[in-house]
C-alpha cells in the first residue's frame, strides 16, 4: 500500500482525471437516464463544467475555485438544483484552503457555508418540515464544507512548517560550513605565526654564524669573505621579508617576544599537565628517533594537544588516552585514542578541533584520519612526512 500511496502522490492528474471521470459518468446517468423527459441542457453544463474544474483543482486552485462560484451563481439564477456535481465543490474548497492564496482560502471558507443556506431558501419547498429541522439539515450540509477546508488549512500550515524547517536547515548547513570555514582560517593564521617564530629563529642563527664566520676567518683568501658577507646580507633581507609578509597575521596588539616553540621533547610534559587534570594518558614511542624539523615536532605536539583535549571535553568522566608515537624512517606516525564515548559523546557541532588538525597536517603533505574506534572511543591518527617536500 505505501508504494501505491507513493505512486498515486506522484500523479495527481491521473487521480483528478479519475475522480472526474466518475463524476462525470454518475452525473449523466443522474441526468440523462435516471430523469424522465428531454436532458437538462444547463445541468449538463454545470455537470461538465465542474467535471473539468475538478481536473485542474491542483494545477490552478484560484481559478477552479472562480469557476466553481460562477457555476453555483449560475445554477441559482437559472434554477437548476444542485446534484451529484456538488460532490466536488468540498474538494474545490479543499484545494483553495491548501495551495491558493489566502484570499481565495477564504473565499472557499464563506462559500462553503453560504452555499448551503442559499440552496435551501432557494430549492427547500415542503413545508412540513418545522424550521429546526430545516436548520439542521442546513448545518449537515456545511459539514463537508468546513471539514475539508479545515483539512486544505491544515496542510498548508504543516507544509509551511516543513518549508520552515528546510529553510533552517539550510541556513544552519550554510552556517555550519561558514563556521568551518572560519576556524580553517584562523588555524592557519595561527599557524602561519608559529611558522614565523620557526622560520624568524632559524634564519636569525643563519645570521648570527654567517657573522660570526666573517669575524674568525680573517686570515681567509678573499672570495670567502665575501661569501659569507653575501650569506649575512641575504639572511637578513630574507628575514626582513619574512616579518613582512607574514608578520601581517599577528595581531597588531600582540607583542610577545619570540619564544622557542614546543616539540616532541615537551611531550612527557604536556602529558604531566594532562594527568595533574585528571585524565590518565600513557606515551610510547615506537622506532628509532630522529630529529625532526621544528614544524613537524610542532604539529605533533599541537595534534596531541588537541586530541588530548577533546577526550577531556567529551570522552566522559572515565576515559582513557594513549598516545603512540612511532618513527617508520621517512615517516613519523602518531596515533592518539582514548575508551571514552566516541561517537555517541555529545558535541557542539562546529568541529574547530579537527579542522585545525587537518590544515597542520595537510601543510607538510601528511594524512589524517580521525573516527571512533572499534569497541568504543575515539582515535586520531596521523601520518607526516619527516622531511616535508617543497611542493607540501
């Protein structure tokens, strides 16, 4: 039945067009075979008249609903009474209520409790019936009226109420991916600043022992000097640009002197603090350690921060956290998991934390896979090259 139901709502003309087809067949029979004498041409007008407004009652409510009035105008005026062509008028008031503009819903409203009260003062002739019983009846006659009004206002609340719905959804989808956007930004701003402390560092100890090598090779041929002079001249022009182009993500009111940034080595550390909060973590380092570059060990530390750090805001009160460090020649892996709720932990949906993640690991040309883990938890697991190409 639900796939009938389904096949039947993706053809309402073929259900309009049956529904007239009936009527229209009933209605001749009512006029043309059940009545003695010759056809009631003005009824067969009325007849075909409403048969085709019932076809077109969802593909133009407001005009069927004119063209209903018009018809029930007609039939008063030219003293036809109403027959099984009224069948259709409660749908007529059903479709205006539902899809037409709110001026013609109410025009359907009015009319279906006029119509029945203007057919009994102008067809009711038998005067045995007391006037209770005339009212009665005349109140019997509008509840089809009502009924399928009240039914065509209800969908059209609802769906409303649905378009509502999508709308926000919409806004919210688009807002969310904004958000994201904005947290991708700021990340790499921020990291964008550290690589500018790393870079500033290493070119100012460039500097430092080109001058220094200027100074101590006094007794050098000539040509060395003016190397190392070249080295000198051009580290500090790089370092120059370097604040210049970079130097412009800072915040104007940030003044902080340059300070060497964490790394692999300030991890025991960072996992001190951690546990002085009260989240039990354990390190193992797996492989033969290599040095790695500052913003390599960088990420590393900053991904285990925040990973550590989101199991502490939603692993629950009993997670635990391992951290896993190994070192595979060319590569170094880092996974970091905990036993807390995983997917099931309640979040608020903007996600900053992985964001920066994946920009950090997507700068050196890494991966990053972050997801609940099998048995309950979560993971966060990455993979970065230990000599970044240049094209990362």
């Amino acid at each position: 039945m639900h796939h009938l139901y389904a096949w039947l709502r993706g053809r309402p003309l073929l259900v309009d067009g049956a529904w007239a087809l009936l009527l229209l067949m009933f209605g001749l029979f009512e006029v043309i075979i059940d009545q003695p004498g010759p056809p009631d041409v003005p009824h067969l007008i009325a007849l075909g008249t409403m048969s085709i407004v019932l076809l077109i009652r969802r593909r133009n409510p407001t005009l069927a609903l004119v063209v209903t009035v018009a018809i029930g105008i007609f039939q008063l005026f030219d003293d036809i009474p109403p027959g099984l062509e009224a069948l259709a008028m409660p749908a007529i008031a059903y479709s205006a209520a539902a899809y037409s503009p709110r001026w013609a819903s109410r025009t359907a409203l009015v009319g279906g409790v006029l119509a029945p009260i203007a057919a009994m003062l102008r067809w009711w002739d038998n005067p045995e019936i007391p006037t209770t019983g005339i009212v009665f009846f005349t109140l019997l006659l509008m509840g089809p009226f009502v009924i399928a009004w009240v039914l065509g206002d209800s969908m059209r609340t609802r769906r409303a109420y649905y378009i509502e719905l999508e709308d926000r959804a919409d806004r919210l989808e688009r807002e969310r991916d904004q958000q994201a956007q904005i947290a991708a930004a700021s990340e790499r701003a921020r990291i964008a600043r550290e690589l500018h402390d790393v870079v500033a560092h290493n070119v100012s100890v460039m500097v430092v022992q080109a001058d220094g090598a200027a100074y101590a090779l006094d007794g050098a041929p000539e040509l060395t000097r003016e190397a190392l002079g070249t080295i000198s001249a051009t580290g500090r022009e790089a370092l120059a640009e370097m604040r210049r182009l970079l130097g412009v993500l800072r915040s104007q009111n940030e003044g902080d002197a340059y300070v060497p940034q964490p790394g692999v080595e300030q991890l025991e550390d960072l996992l001190e603090r951690v546990r002085s909060a009260g989240l039990p973590v354990g390190l193992t380092v797996e492989g033969v350690p290599v040095e790695l570059p500052q913003g390599v060990a960088l990420t590393v530390y900053r991904i285990v921060q925040e990973a550590l750090t989101n199991t502490r805001k939603h692993g629950g009160p009993n997670a635990e956290a391992m951290v896993r460090l190994r070192y595979l020649g060319e590569d170094v892996e880092l996974d970091v998991g905990d036993d807390g709720r995983g997917a099931a932990a309640p979040g608020d949906g903007m996600g900053h934390g992985l964001v920066g993640m994946g920009e950090r690991v997507a700068l050196f040309g890494g991966r990053l896979e972050t997801g609940p883990r099998s048995g309950g938890g979560w993971q966060v697991r990455a993979r970065l090259p230990v000599r970044p190409g240049e094209g990362a």
